[in-house]
C-alpha cells in the first residue's frame, strides 16, 4: 500500500473497478483518557446544547530551534543535509521546530471520537460526513468500530460498537473530520489543565467540554487550504512537530539526534533489521499481550503475521468473511490483515514520551504538500506518519513521508488505520473557551 503506502490487493482491485487512482499517507496521533459521564455547558456552540466532556494528555516537546536533517521519501537513509544527499532536488528538511509546544501521548480514541459525534451532532442526521456505514460492526465486524442508531435519543445516536473498542485509536478520519475535531475542542471550554512527570517525560493533562461548533476555530473550513488561525489551542500536529516528537532526541542519541523508529534509535542502512519488534494481540480484545518485550509496535512484520484480533460478541467467521465490499474471504484476507490495538500498550516511548508514533494508526499532520508527481490536481493534499498494523517496519521511517488528498472519501470507505493525534501550541488557561 502507497500512502505513500504501498498499495494493498483491495485498494488495486478496488482502484481497477471504479477507475480510480490515489495514494494513502501516513499519519499524526493524539489523546488520552475516557471520555466523561458528566455533560457541561459549552461556550461557542449552540444556545444550550452541551457537550461530553473529554481528558486529553499531551507530552511536552522543548528544545526548541533544533536542527532539521534531510530525507528522501522512503529511502533508508538519513542527511545532514539537503546539499548532501544524491538527489537534492527530491530532499526535503523535516524536524526542526522553533517553539516550545505539546503533542497528543496517545491517538484519538474511538470513545472520545463517539463523544464528539454525539456532541456535534445529537440528532444523528449526519450532515457533516463525519460518520460512514462502513464503520459499522454489522457491515464490517472485523473493523467496524462505531454503530449509529436512528431511534436513539438526542445525543446518544452512536455508540462504540464493542467496549473493545472504546481504547482503540478512531481508524477512519480524513484531515476535514480531524479538523473539526480540533475545532470542537477549540471552541469548548476547558475545564482544568494539569501537568506532572514520570520517568524523564513531562505531561500535561486536559479536560475539555466539547463544543457543537466545528466549522470554525483553529481552522477555517469555508477555506480549503486552511491553515493554522490563532496562536495558542488545540491543533492537529504540523510534519515538523509530529517528526521531532517522534524521532528527535534532544540528548543526542541515533544519527544526527534523530532515532530510525519512534520506538528506538534503530541503524540507518541497515533495512528492518534493527526495528522495534511487532506486537502480539489478544485474539479476543485487541489488547497486547507482549509488552515485557521492548522495543514494541502494531506492525506488519516480514515473515510473521499481521497484529490481529476480533470481538469476541462475533460468531467465529465473521471478521475472516463479512465485508462491505462483497470480496470473496481468500482475497479479503490478503487485503486485510492487521488490527489496531489499544492504545499505548505496547509501552515504547518516543524520545518526548509519546506511545504508537510507530505502527497501529497512521496518524495525519496539517501540512500542505504538491500532489504527488506528475499529478495535477485541485484537491488538497496533506502529509501523513506512524506507520500502520498491516505496514511492514519501512513505514516507520522518517522519511516515510506519506500524503494523500484531505477529502478523499474512498478511503474514507475501505481504509480503516486513518487516525488523529492532537497538539497544543501556546499556553491554554482554564475556563476560556
């Protein structure tokens, strides 16, 4: 799969049928914590409609005005420089970042994505595209992860579609449905900020009221090349932040003080022989049962199978046949293979304390990039990172630099390890919306 992935059996099979060409990115990750029982009122939205209030860690990010090293795309290897490189004109800078500023410990989950859902839309009519039938655990049981439910009440039309997944990361985001997380969380009210450390890392945890109003905010979504609006609040990671928070070491560690993998400082050249080694799943709840073994990530390691697993409230063959697309099981199971777990299990830190920068979810940034090449196109396109549970350990590179257009509904449908990790630039102040 070509997410700048390479391309899976279904996205060709897919791809050949429709007449259509795209490539699928990597990814940016996001929040921590379960969402609240407790409803609050929310500044910014609706007269009178409230919001689920959420709890979010973030791991802070210092050094700040470190340098930036050069990359080719895919290639496994590591620059000084641009000018250094065999191919200047395809490098590109990536890592330095000159402020101060905070980065999701964990991906957006899919118990705080339903907590949105409910809060931006209590009548469950879907009008903004947030949800799509095939996240559904009746259309796909394998990677269904929310169900929707006409008759429910105001506020409680969906719901996480086995408690297994509520610690999972939310696998079905484009940039639009991130952004409008981030502007939910930017126009509701936070309710209390608080920091602390543990082994070396320094964390600062959020709770937030969310707020109904998404179309404005950190982001302006009238504009399609929107960026960044204000100076200080929630936001979805840039390349650069996602990229130091990953692989920087500010303590001068790997090649230039930058790590191979965002679980360990790994050797450059060298292939996947220094990877961090891929986890093993509960079969049952996606938890991850090998965590004394360290380095660890959820992903597709040469020679051993995919990370995967299937909720057990499922009769035994349902996540090896029942699919959205009408595939028969053999090619299913070649076009399907790894699961996402829970997050923050596999217990490998960043350089700055992040989980699962490397592998489950690929996570997306809010940079604007070209198409690719050769490509014209009036769609906007943004790059992606982390790698993913069905993506051998090349895709947790660095210069795995994928991109793909920010609305891009096809894989809105058939692609289930898009996720969200959320950043903070600024100082936030409790009770201001």
């Amino acid at each position: 799969m070509h997410v700048a992935f390479r391309r899976t059996l279904l996205n060709r099979t897919i791809m050949t049928a429709c007449g259509l060409s795209a490539l699928l990115a990597t990814s940016v990750t996001a929040t921590s914590g379960a969402a609240a029982d407790e409803r609050y009122a929310v500044t910014g939205g609706s007269p009178s409609l409230e919001g689920t209030a959420i709890s979010l860690t973030t791991v802070k990010v210092g050094a700040p005005g470190n340098h930036s090293v050069g990359i080719l795309p895919f290639r496994d290897a590591l620059y000084r420089s641009c000018t250094v490189t065999p191919s200047p004109k395809d490098c590109l800078r990536v890592g330095g970042v000159p402020y101060r500023y905070e980065i999701g410990q964990l991906e957006v989950t899919v118990e705080q994505w339903v907590a949105f859902l409910n809060t931006v839309d209590p009548e469950g009519r879907n009008r903004l595209r947030l949800y799509d039938e095939t996240e559904s655990s009746a259309a796909w049981p394998k990677y269904g992860q929310i169900n929707l439910s006409p008759d429910a009440g105001r506020g409680r039309h969906y719901s996480v579609a086995f408690p297994q997944w509520a610690r999972k990361p939310y696998g079905f985001a484009n940039f639009l449905r991130a952004a409008r997380f981030v502007n939910s969380l930017y126009n509701g009210r936070l309710i209390s900020k608080q920091a602390g450390s543990k082994d070396g890392f320094q964390y600062v945890t959020y709770q937030v009221a969310l707020s109904s109003q998404t179309e404005r905010g950190m982001y302006d979504l009238a504009r399609p090349q929107t960026t960044r609006v204000h100076r200080a609040g929630f936001v979805l990671p840039s390349q650069d932040e996602w990229i130091k928070a990953a692989y920087y070491d500010p303590r001068g560690g790997g090649t230039y003080s930058y790590w191979k993998y965002p679980t360990n400082p790994g050797v450059f050249g060298d292939g996947e022989a220094t990877a961090p080694s891929p986890t093993v799943l509960n079969p049952d709840t996606g938890d991850v049962t090998n965590a004394a073994t360290q380095p660890l990530a959820s992903y597709h390691a040469d020679g051993k199978p995919a990370p995967s697993w299937c909720p057990n409230q499922l009769i035994p063959d349902a996540c090896s046949t029942v699919n959205p697309f009408g595939l028969d099981p053999t090619l299913y199971a070649k076009a399907y293979q790894g699961s996402l777990s829970t997050v923050g299990q596999a217990r490998t830190a960043s350089p700055w304390g992040t989980l699962d920068q490397g592998g489950n979810a690929v996570e997306w940034t809010d940079t604007i990039t070209a198409p690719p090449s050769g490509q014209s196109s009036l769609r906007v396109w943004r790059r992606l990172h982390g790698g993913i549970s069905n993506a051998s350990a090349y895709q947790m590179w660095p210069s795995a630099v994928g991109l793909q257009p920010q609305d891009n509904v096809f894989y809105n449908h058939t692609y289930p390890w898009l996720g969200i990790r959320i950043g903070v630039i600024g100082d936030l102040k409790p009770g201001k919306p």
